[in-house]
C-alpha cells in the first residue's frame, strides 16, 4: 500500500519535472514553443489540446502553477494512478476542445486548466462517491483552494479563464464518469 502511494506520487513529480523540462526547452527557444499552445478554432490551434498544458509564458508563470499541481495532483494521485492519469487525460482532452470551440482568440497555455480541473474533480468527487473520505477531501481542497473558483471570472485579459473555466467543467465530468463506473462495478461475492 505505501510503496504503491509512492509510486502515485512519484508519479506527480514526474509530471512537474516534465513541465519544468519544457519550460526549460522553451526558455532557450525564446518561447517560440507557446505558438504550440490552443488557438481556438484554428486547424493548428488543435495540437495545442494535448501540449498546451506543459507550455508556460514564463519561469514566474511555472512557479504559479506548480505547487497546486503538486498539492491538488497529489490528493488525485492518493485514489490510484488509473484514476490520476485518467482524470488528466478526461480535463487535457475535454477542456482542451471546448477551450478550442469556445475560447476567444489567442494563444492558451498553461498547467492551470489542469489543476483547476484537478480542484473540480476533488471536489465533485464527494459528491458522487459520497464517501467520508472523499469529502473529507473536498472540504480540504475547498479550504486550501476555494479561492480558486474565483479565476474563472474574466478579470484579466492575459489570463485564459476560459481555459480555467473548462478545466473546472472537465474535472466534475472526470468525477461524474469515474462515479458511473464505480456504480456498475458489480459487488464482490463470497463463496461459503
């Protein structure tokens, strides 16, 4: 059990030196690699859906972003690494597209979609599992970081609150589905 939750863990800060990585690749290309980011409704925009969250503007930007991504991707990395990599995998895809459809026109980049995401699901989660630890979970999420919800507001034209607004929408549905599934799943039975 506890080699496994090092291992979820590890898992967490394997992604934030993969981000610090890139920013590092991008700083020496002059962040020329954020033109890799979401444009919305543009045919090169697209490939900005999977990559755009590990493109940064700047080292202050990264900064910003890690320790929520530690905090909240870590309190999603304790349920497994299934349910880690799929809840990034449901917020990078789905808020990705709808950050593309609907998202005014610039580039957005950023880790923060996925940790707004990540806050959605923590927090959406106990509603659907509806277990004690789950909202034990959401209280101190929403302690920590209720804050937050306040970045999906258009405060600031340099921020992409859109891209923070699906992201919130991406992780209740990452939660939404992975309470489905937890539902079909039949009871185990024993044999006498």
């Amino acid at each position: 059990m506890v080699a496994q939750l090092k291992s979820n863990l590890l898992l967490v800060l394997a992604a934030v030196a993969l981000l610090w990585a890139v920013e590092a690749a991008n700083l020496l290309t002059g962040h020329h690699l954020n033109t890799w980011g979401i444009l919305p409704r543009t045919v090169t925009g697209l490939r900005g859906i999977p990559l755009s969250p590990f493109l940064h503007g700047d080292i202050g930007h990264l900064l910003v972003n890690t320790v929520p991504f530690l905090v909240l991707g870590g309190l999603v990395a304790i349920q497994g690494r299934r349910a880690f990599l799929g809840v990034s995998l449901v917020v990078i895809a789905c808020g990705g597209i709808a950050l593309w459809v609907f998202g005014r026109t610039a580039y957005h980049i950023g880790a923060s979609g996925l940790i707004f995401g990540y806050f959605g699901y923590l927090v959406a989660r106990a509603w659907y599992d509806r277990s004690l630890w789950s909202i034990f979970i959401a209280l101190v999420t929403l302690f920590f970081y209720g804050g937050l919800v306040w970045g999906v507001l258009p405060t600031t034209t340099y921020i992409s609150w859109e891209g923070h607004l699906f992201g919130l929408l991406a992780g209740i549905l990452a939660a939404r589905i992975q309470g489905a599934r937890r539902k079909e799943k039949p009871a185990p039975t024993h044999s006498p």
